[in-house]
C-alpha cells in the first residue's frame, strides 16, 4: 500500500500506481487540486484508487480528447484475453473541460466498482465502461454536467447502477449490447435530452429511481431489448415522453407514476409486442378540486399536462389496473392497425381536456382483436 503525504505538487500520482508490484494494492491521493495533462493509467489489477473525498480533485486538461482516468490492461483490446480484475475507484472527484474527453474509461475490466466518485463538467462522457464484463457497480456517485452521457455501459452484464446521482448531463445512462441490468434507487434530473437509453439488452430491471425534467424522453428500450421490467418509478415532468419502446418484447411496465409528462407517457412501436402495462398512474397537477400548475406558461415545463398511453402498429398488449386522470388526450390510443389488446379494469377520469369534442375516452382505431 502507498500512502500519499506529500503535497500536490510533488505528490505524482502516476508513479504511485506504476509502482505497484502485480499483485496489486492502494493509492490513496491527499487533498489538493491535480492538474492533468494526459490520462492517469491503471494497468494492474486488485488497485483502489482512493482520494480524501471532493476536495481530492483530478482535473482534465488533455488538449487531445483523452480521458483523465483510463483503465485498461497494456496489452488490451489486441488481445481480448488480457483483462484487469476488481479495479476500485473511491473518493475524490474528476472534471474537466468542453476540450477534455471521458471523466473515467475503463476497458476490458472485470469486477470493477465506483463507489463515493464525483464526475462533472468532461467534455465527453462522464464515466465509460467498456467491456467491463463481469459484475461492475456503482453506488453511490454523483455524475453531473458532462457533455454526453453521464453513463456510458457497453458489453457489460450483471450491471449494479445504485443510489447515484445524474443530473444535467446529455443522457442520464445508456447501457448498450448487455444483460442484466440493475438499476435502482437513483435519482435523474433536468437532462439535456433523454434519461435512461437501453438498447440491444435483456433481463434487467429499472426500479425505484426518481427520473424528472428531461428534454426528451425519460426512459428509451430500443434495438432488440427483452425481459426488461420498468417498475415502482416516478417518471415526472418530461417534455418527450415517459416510456417509449421503439422496439422491445416480452417487457413489464408496472407500478409506475407519470405526473406531467406532455407527449405520451407510454408509447409503444410496432416493433414492439407482448407487453404487461399495469397498476400505473397517470396524471397531472391535480390535487382534490384544483390543479397546482397554470393551463398555460411561458415555459413548457411550468404549465399542467398530463398524457396517456399511445399504441402504434403493436400487438399482444395488456393494460389493466391503471388510473388515468387528468389528461390532455385519451387515456389509450390505439393507430397503425395494432391487434390482440387486452384493456380492462382501469379508471379513466378526466381526460380528453384538451382533444376535440366527442373523442372517446379509449380510443382504439383500427386494432383488431
């Protein structure tokens, strides 16, 4: 183990972790403010890398698009077999600047965890994990204003993303070609354009998290995702949309709130089927006999809305047990020849507020069956 006492302008973080034997050990990097030029390189497994909280501070001053942190083993991607193993990053921040690239980019590491790391204002993504195969975590971090995504997972599988903080980022997370997702208990705010973007993966959950005011669209599905459940979220104040499923199979989304999401808080493609929609409340401001917001407002976010569910061209669908109040549209609306729809046992109240006189309340089209 080496232990940094010396001050940030001697202490040089880079020969601390290049002289780690094989068998790994701890860096832990004193308080202080440390200027990079290029990335700090990881190259050896079983290292933690440890600051002294926030006021460890590692900022990004590459002038190339590099990462301020990047983990890999030297002889990865050429060969795919050499990988680094529990690789842990704990307790300090890293930023940097539009100019900069990646906050954090780790390679072809198994077992990696982040845990108490604060990842701001990176001029790419804030934290990448690529080929990180086996069971990596994140808990408890706090990921803000990077010029993409704040998470970036992509080949990664048994994925614990729990109890951080997103805020004000392009995309929140975007997890793609991966399994076993567990997303739970975060909290996602004020994104530039869309929350949660999962595409070509299976068997995962998204629970419990708080995801609000995003640009676009609070939850994304696409590119052949199954078994996914989305469930117990409140998914509030989108300007896009709630949940959209451009192409996703064999999904759950259940247990859901969707106060004031202004264009269709579900919306499900014809590339999509066989879905569970269920025990959801979708809603606006209203609270016993008024509505809290304004029916107009300068801007979008501040006026009431609240939407329904849209069906186009999808099939083999179930919506039961929802409440429906308070909407600008029908509760359902059903286009582009969907069939096989099974919807009963909801209460719709209120809804059609803003649609032309006579509109049903389930508007079902052209569906069959």
């Amino acid at each position: 183990t080496l232990r940094g006492a010396e001050s940030p302008a001697t202490f040089d973080i880079q020969a601390a972790l290049d002289a780690l034997p094989p068998s790994g050990g701890v860096v832990r990097i004193p308080a202080g403010t440390y200027e990079l030029r290029q990335p700090l390189v990881i190259r050896t497994g079983d290292v933690k890398l440890e600051g002294s909280g926030t006021a460890t501070h590692l900022v990004n001053r590459s002038p190339d698009r590099q990462p301020a942190v990047l983990i890999k083993h030297a002889d990865y991607p050429k060969n795919r077999k050499a990988r680094l193993w529990r690789v842990a990053l704990a307790d300090f921040r890293v930023s940097g600047t539009k100019e900069s690239g990646d906050g954090i980019r780790a390679e072809g590491v198994d077992e990696i965890y982040l845990r108490g790391v604060a990842v701001d204002h990176n001029g790419g993504h804030g934290i990448v994990l690529r080929d990180c195969y086996e069971d990596p975590r994140l808990i408890g971090n706090i990921i803000t204003y990077n010029a993409a995504a704040g998470l970036l997972l992509e080949g990664c599988h048994d994925i614990v993303v729990n109890a951080n903080q997103f805020e004000e980022n392009q995309d929140a997370v975007r997890c793609l070609n991966s399994f076993n997702l567990c997303m739970t208990g975060n909290n996602l705010d004020d994104h530039l354009r869309h929350g949660v973007v999962i595409e070509n993966t299976y068997g995962s959950i998204v629970s419990g998290n708080m995801i609000e005011e995003c640009n676009g669209t609070a939850v994304i599905l696409d590119r052949d995702c199954y078994g996914i459940t989305i469930s117990a979220n409140t998914i509030a104040h989108h300007v896009g949309g709630g949940v959209h499923l451009p192409d996703a199979w064999g999904c759950a989304i259940t247990g859901n709130t969707f106060p004031l999401v202004h264009a269709g808080s579900i919306r499900v493609g014809p590339g999509s089927g066989r879905l569970t929609i269920s025990g959801n409340t979708f809603s606006n401001s209203f609270i016993g006999g008024k509505t809290k917001r304004p029916a107009t407002h300068k801007d979008p976010m501040g006026r009431d809305a609240g939407t329904g569910i849209v069906l186009e061209g999808t099939q083999d669908i179930v919506i039961s047990g929802n409440v429906f109040g308070g909407l600008e549209t029908p509760a359902v609306t059903a286009s582009k020849g969907c069939t096989r729809l099974l919807i009963t046992n909801n209460i719709v109240a209120d809804v059609n507020r803003n649609s032309s006189p006579g509109t049903a309340a389930i508007v079902l089209g052209d569906a069959t069956e």
